[in-house]
C-alpha cells in the first residue's frame, strides 16, 4: 500500500473511501474523498479500491451534490433577474440589451487543511462567479495565517475549513471539551482571529469547521455558520455551498437559513448557523469594455 492510494475500511463495512496521506509502522492516517474525515486505521483494515469504485454513501452524496449545485446555480439566476428588476421594477438594459447595472458578490477568503478540496471549492466558486481566494494551511497555522491575511484580502466571507473528528481513543470523552476533538480547537483560534478583526456580525461572514467539528465552540468564538451540530460527517463541499449562498444574498436581506441548511449535503445535522445578512451588492452604471472606450485626452 502506498500513499495516494484509495482505500476502504473493512471493520466499517466500506461504507466510506479514503485516501492514504501517511503510513506510520502498521497504521495509515486515512482522509475521506467525499468527506471532510481525517481517521487512523490498521493497514490490515484497508483494502485498496480503484478509482472508479465509488461506495454507495459515496454515490449519495454525488448526486445530492449535483442536485444542490443544480439548485445554486439556479438561485444564482433569480438573483441576477431580482437585482435587475430591483433597479427600476423591470429589466434595466443598455441598448445591446445588456443589463445597465453590475453585480458585487460577497469576496471568499477560503482556507482548507485539503488541497484537493480547496481546488473542489475553487472550482465552484468560479462556476457560480463568486469571487474567491483560497489557501491550503494546516489547520494549526490558520490562526496565524489569517491574522496576515485578513488586512490584504478584505473579504466579506471567510471560510475555515480542513479536517476534523471526535478523537477515538479516548475511553470516556467529552463532547464539551475541545480536547475531545482533533481540529476543533485550530478552527476556534482560527475564528476568534477572523472575529477580532471584524466584530461586526454582518460585515463578515464566518463559516467554520468540518467533520463532527464543535459546533458550539465555533459560535461562541464568532462564527456565523458551523459545523457539526449532530456531530456527524458533513461533505467537503457544505462550508462552500453556505459561502456561497451568503455571497450573493442581497444585502438587504437575511441569508434563508433554513433553505440554505436544508441544501447542504449533511442537511441540518451537518452544518447549523445564526440570522446572518447577505453580501451580494449592485452598482449602475454597467462597467464598461475600456478597450473599446472613445476618449478625449484631456491632460498635457
């Protein structure tokens, strides 16, 4: 077995894959592809699968997360269409019948402890034309990689995300406790960060946490959305579906929560949140091809 490789667990059934990111003597740190798992597990437990094996809660989640960017993108739509008709109660146009007003979505800073799922998120944040700038960081550098980040970037939304899960070798934990978990605690530092830099609730939109994260301790810190408030499995892509809900709800309005929870992949459970306005701004006159522009220098 080597790194890189696909792996299920057989004591849990294949129920999940893995991908093999270390091997240490008889073990190897395991993380989900669909979900935002990081585990431990006997080489004696895996069993190598190809790449086009998919398990069947694999094959669940792919297509509720078909179905749930179907309905993003849709979203997305109504929303140009209501900003339109926001500006003059009908479709404002410019006579190549082009919309006279331009779209400020809400800015993602979006940090992952996941390379592969940063580009996942990246990738769908530019389907959806939301403006996004990720990094992949360690969950225990995020505080500080944030705190030298928030200044340049100047985002609307923030997205502190990796790997997490309630720690197994503990015989009598406590879901309380920050210690119980192996993440947890990086996410809550990381947020108090974010929060310290901007305390204001609505001017910037923390999303938090990944697999069976401490759903409490990351609102108490200053998140607005968190994960997990059942303690469950959530899918790499639920902080990203909320972020980008919040991008482009207008400003004026509150972020839908319990549309935009039921739209996750992990549904409630999963991920969980407060009443949280949205980032999504327009602006007229429409931004013009300056390419094409005529103008008449008038500086010597």
């Amino acid at each position: 077995m080597n790194l890189g490789d696909l792996v299920v667990r057989k004591s849990y059934g294949g129920d999940l894959t893995f991908r093999v990111e270390d091997i240490v003597q008889n073990k190897a740190v395991i993380k989900g592809t669909e979900f935002r798992l990081l585990a431990d597990s006997p080489l004696d437990d895996l069993v190598q699968v190809p790449p086009t094996r998919i398990t069947e809660r694999g094959q669940q989640a792919q297509i509720k997360a078909i179905e749930h960017l179907s309905w993003l993108r849709k979203d997305r739509q109504e929303q140009s269409q209501r900003s339109g008709e926001s500006v003059s109660g009908a479709w404002t146009q410019t006579p190549a019948k082009e919309p006279a007003y331009f779209e400020v979505p809400g800015k993602v800073l979006h940090l992952d402890g996941d390379a592969i799922y940063l580009q996942k998120s990246l990738s769908l944040y530019e389907q959806l034309r939301i403006p996004a700038e990720g990094h992949h960081i360690h969950e225990s550098k995020m505080a500080e990689t944030l705190y030298r980040l928030l200044p340049r970037v100047r985002p609307d939304i923030v997205v502190i995300t990796g790997h997490d899960g309630v720690l197994k070798q503990q015989q009598h934990y406590d879901l309380y406790s920050l210690s119980s978990y192996k993440n947890s605690q990086n996410f809550v530092a990381a947020v108090r960060v974010a929060r310290e830099y901007e305390k204001n609730f609505d001017s910037l939109t923390i999303v938090a946490g990944a697999c069976q994260s401490h759903f409490e301790a990351l609102l108490g810190t200053g998140a607005n959305f968190a994960s997990s408030p059942g303690r469950i499995l959530i899918h790499a892509l639920d902080p990203v579906y909320i972020a980008a809900k919040a991008s482009f709800t207008p400003i004026r309005d509150s972020v839908n929560l319990s549309e935009v929870l039921n739209h996750t992949i992990s549904g409630n459970q999963g991920m969980g949140g407060i009443e949280t306005r949205g980032s999504f701004r327009i602006g007229m006159p429409r931004l013009q091809n300056l390419a094409t522009l005529k103008v008449a220098p008038s500086v010597l």
